[in-house]
C-alpha cells in the first residue's frame, strides 16, 4: 500500500506519519510533501504528484486553520480548504484512491441542544467552518471517501493549546479563558491510529472523532496546569467577554456512536490523553 498525506509537517500530518512506520510501512510508501513540493491549490502540482505516486490511501490534513485570520482572508481560505480539497479529491477518484478529509466541529453554530450527530445540517458561522463544509461536500461527492471531523487537536509537531497554555504559565500566575464553549479535545497520537486502522476498510462516511468526554476550554486549561503542576489561577470567563474577529461554536459536543456503529472504537478519555501528552513533551524536551 502507498500513501499519500498532505499536511505532513502539522500536528496530525506528522503523527500519522509515525503510525504508518510503526505499522512497518516502508518509507518509499509514504509520500509526504512540504508545502514547496505540492501547493494543493494548484492543480497541476497535485496531479504531477498523485499520478507520480500513485497512491492507495490519501490523508487530507493539509488546511487553512487559523480562525481569526481567515475572517480577513476568505479568498485565499477558499482557494486553500476548498479549491484544495477538490483537487485531491478528483485525482484520488482519477487513481482510486481512498480519501480520509480531515473537517472539524467548526462545520456547526454550536446552537444544538445536546450533542450534534453526524446526520445534523452543518451551519458554520465563520469563513473557517463554511470552507471546511465546502470541502466536505466536494469529498462526498466520491464514493471511497472518508470525512472525520475533529476538534481541540492537539500534537507534537506544531502549535496548540496545551503549549500555549505551558508557555504563558511561565510568565502569568493568573488566565482568562472561556468557559461557555464546551467540546473535546482530540490528541494526534489517538486520532492518527483510528485514521490508518479506518484507512485498511471500506467503510466510507461521516465520523465524528475526538477523545472520550467533554469540558470547556477552561476546565482544559485547570487540568493542563493541575497534570504539570503549575499553580495558575483560571478565571472562568464567557465567550462575549472575550473578543476575536471570528465567532466560535459554543456547543461543539460531537456524537461518536458511528464509530461504534460500524466496527470502529471509541478514543481514550482526554484527560488520559492528556497526562500521555505531558509524558510526550517531556521527552521531546529530553532528547534535543
């Protein structure tokens, strides 16, 4: 088996990189091009790629995530997570290859009542969430797709709030941080071995696929400090306090039963992620 993964030098790019050679999977059957070797927005570098490569197995986590600045450059955003996607998606069908879409929680308004399910309408708010939502549609538009929305990543090799909060609490005894915007933290170690064991089927769809239970940003930011041992005091405060140019879901609890529904299983709790993630930095700090 070939593969292919954009977004390679991200968060999950990076660990699903990891989990493929674990597996045993041989490095000429990883193709893992920076941002140089392939623009996923330009046709032409994709198809040279994906018909140089052939590959069985594409891993789309290459994506405009920047929240905020996307409100500002919706064209490009566009042209990156939507343009983008629809060029993979047409030279997988072009290989048969499989897709796996990596989306998010940002797809929905964050309005629901409960838990949101995989067959609820999206309705994203911002220019994020409505290109996220393009990309899906492009990539349901093949019958050997797979979209896993995600939320709360969180990884090694790339920035996130667990680093963000570790390094403020070098210089802040005392946060702000929200607490009205609940959802799940999703660890790239966890995900990334679900999308390759998702990958060996042919169980295509919409998943929802974050670690196991739920809290706010804030209840995150205690639990980060509390496993590190940092005193920090969180001072819980709402989402209209707390200004950004992009609206954020405040309901972002997404249903994982289809996971179970066809065979799959269910990520470890996030708190458990978490304390596995404080032992990961530890020994990358170690061993540079």
């Amino acid at each position: 088996m070939r593969y292919l993964i954009t977004g390679s030098e991200g968060q999950l790019g990076y660990d699903i990189i990891r989990e493929l050679k674990k597996r045993g999977i041989n490095d000429n059957n990883i193709i893992a091009p920076t941002l140089e070797e392939m623009d996923i927005t330009d046709i032409d570098q994709v198809e040279n790629v994906v018909l140089a490569s052939s590959p069985d197995i594409i891993f789309h986590c290459a994506a405009w995530t920047n929240v905020d600045l996307a409100e500002e450059k919706e064209d490009l955003v566009y042209k990156v997570n939507v343009e983008g996607t629809k060029n993979l998606v047409e030279m997988a069908r072009e290989v048969g290859a499989k897709i796996i879409y990596i989306s998010t929680d940002y797809v929905f308004d964050g309005k629901k009542e409960g838990i949101y399910d995989v067959k609820d309408m999206p309705n994203p708010l911002g220019v994020y969430g409505k290109t996220k939502f393009l990309g899906e549609v492009h990539t349901m538009e093949y019958s050997k797709s797979f979209i896993v929305r995600v939320s709360w990543v969180f990884g090694i090799n790339g920035n996130n709030f667990v680093k963000k909060m570790l390094e403020l609490a070098q210089t802040k005894d005392e946060l702000n941080i929200v607490s009205d915007q609940i959802g799940s933290p999703t660890y790239t170690v966890d995900l990334a071995k679900l999308l390759v064991d998702m990958s060996e089927t042919e169980k295509y769809g919409i998943y929802h696929a974050t670690n196991s239970s739920y809290c706010s940003w804030a209840e995150f930011a205690k639990y980060i400090f509390e496993t590190n041992n940092l005193n920090v005091k969180v001072n819980e405060i709402k989402t209209s306090e707390y200004k950004t140019k992009a609206k954020r879901p405040l309901n972002s609890k997404l249903d994982k039963q289809v996971l179970l529904d066809k065979g799959f299983y269910i990520l470890p709790e996030w708190k458990d992620a978490i304390i596995r993630y404080n032992e990961e930095l530890k020994t990358n700090i170690n061993t540079k």
